[in-house]
C-alpha cells in the first residue's frame, strides 16, 4: 500500500507529490499503517490453516477487510481510501500465511492457496463485507444490478439464499475489476501485473519507475471500472488509449513519456470526480504485494 500511493507522476490518483483536495497523501500513509495488524491477523489465520488448526472456511476474510476499513476511518479524515486494495490484499494475506514455510515462497502455490480462500468464503464473509461498504461509504460504487449493497433488503437475500461473497463477486465480476480479480484468481495481478513489474524492475533498478509503467500497463489493457462507473465507458476506453500512448513514449522511463504521464494526470484532475482510476491503483498494490511476498525489498 505505502509503495504504491507513494509512486509518482500515476495519472488521475493521489501520489506523494499530488493530492486532492479532500484525500491527500498522508491520508492514505494513514491508512496503510492502520491496516497492518488485519493483514497480521489474516495470516496468521492462514497458518493455523496450514496446520490444520482451524478449516479454511474460517478464514474470516469478510471479517478482517471489515475490521481494517473501521480502523482506516478512524485513523484519517480523508474517508474511505483503501476498501478495493483491502478486498485484494487481505485474501492474499491468508493464502501467504497458508504457503510460507521458511525463506521460500512459492508463487504457483501460492496462488493455488488463494483460489482456496476465494473459494471457502461463506455467508458471514458477505455481510461483513457489506457491513464495510455501510461503514466506509466508497465512492463510485454505483448501483449493482443484483444484491446492491447499498439497497437494505439484499442482506436479508443474503442470508436466506445463502450467498457466499465470491457468489456476489461474480454477480459484480462484468462492472467491477476488484470482484473480476476474485473470480479469476486474480489473473491481472499474476499474469499481466506481476511479470510486467519484475521485467521494469529488472530494466530499470528502479522501483518508483517500474510502479508507474506496470500502473499504465494495467491501465493500458484494463477498462478502469471506477471510471467506467463513474463517468462512461468510452472515458474508460479513452484513458486506455492515452496510457497506451504514453507507455508507446517510453513512460516514465523518457523524457517524452514523462510528459505525456502529467499531461493526461492533469486532464484527468480537471474532472477528479469522474476520471479517477482507482481500480487501476488497487490492482497495482496487489501486484507490488505479490512481489513484496517473493522477496523484494525496496
């Protein structure tokens, strides 16, 4: 979390020499370190799950995603700054707590782990989910067409039909990148995110840089779904092209790359409330705590 709201110039979101006016940068280092106990306790769930202590279906995903967005709002005034990076890094907590077993950690067992826990979630997982939405009132999330957490009468359909929260995810999965990431085991962040920043790294020797290209590589290929939402999808297809474009200049790697970036972050500010893409920075945390996970250190 702390790596990726620190990357800068990352068009249209909040970077540690850009902020908005009602979310800054502190806000969301805040954040970061008032989640840390949740994704301890996340993992530690997950190795009293590798030891057979406690089942899988106690992983309590829902729980600690609804503990940490209670604690970031307590800790900061910048509102909800982290619920779509929480929904992706908590599950990831748990899977690595399952894997670990020393110095080594293997990805592909790892991700074997998370499509485990993705798919154990349970009816309790859902509400207190939902009970996170109601605490942390996102923004941009939109009306869904079935389960609307914002609608009172969907966690009385919850719990009388039993809906576990990767259920409602894959309801979500066409709208919204964060639940399409569950439904595919988060295939964003393993097989585009994650091999594109080791390659920048590789390249570069520079993590900040890597971030920023491995942020328009996503946002290059991936509709952001915030912005689609928010505005329309043609904005969302619109942003693609111009991070294709910028990425085709070199990125942040180039001079001509590096003006490109603030030339679309400033086009994206004039109209904050639209052109944020914020599924696209979520994403990104994931792929750098996929990468924390196997052994980078900054």
């Amino acid at each position: 979390m702390l790596l990726e709201v620190s990357a800068y110039p990352k068009p249209g979101n909040v970077h540690r020499t850009r902020d908005y006016s009602e979310t800054t940068y502190e806000h969301f280092l805040a954040s970061a370190v008032a989640s840390r106990s949740y994704f301890e306790r996340a993992a530690k769930r997950g190795i009293l799950i590798s030891r057979k202590k406690i089942s899988v279906q106690h992983a309590e995903v829902g729980a600690a995603i609804r503990d940490a967005v209670i604690s970031i709002m307590h800790s900061q005034r910048g509102g909800n700054t982290s619920l779509g990076t929480l929904t992706l890094l908590v599950p990831l907590a748990v899977a690595a707590g399952m894997t670990f077993t020393g110095r080594h950690l293997s990805r592909s067992r790892l991700r074997r782990n998370l499509r485990r826990v993705l798919r154990s979630t349970t009816v309790a997982d859902s509400i207190a989910f939902y009970e996170a939405i109601t605490y942390g009132k996102p923004g941009g999330l939109g009306r869904a067409p079935q389960l609307d957490a914002l609608d009172p009468s969907s966690r009385r359909r919850i719990l009388d039909e039993r809906f576990t929260l990767l259920e409602i995810f894959r309801l979500a999965a066409d709208w919204d990148s964060i639940c399409r990431e569950w439904t595919t085991d988060y295939k964003v962040t393993c097989e585009l995110g994650y091999p594109y920043f080791s390659k920048e790294l590789a390249r570069t020797g520079d993590v900040n840089e890597a971030t920023v290209n491995t942020y328009l590589k996503i946002l290059s290929e991936i509709p952001d779904t915030l912005i689609a939402r928010k505005a329309d999808i043609d904005k969302a297809r619109w942003t693609c092209n111009r991070a294709k474009k910028t990425l085709a200049l070199g990125g942040a790697s180039t001079k001509a790359g590096r003006r490109e970036i603030e030339l679309l972050d400033e086009e994206l500010r004039m109209n904050r409330h639209l052109l944020n893409p914020g599924s696209t920075a979520d994403i990104t945390a994931s792929v750098l705590a996929l990468a924390t996970l196997s052994g980078y250190k900054p």
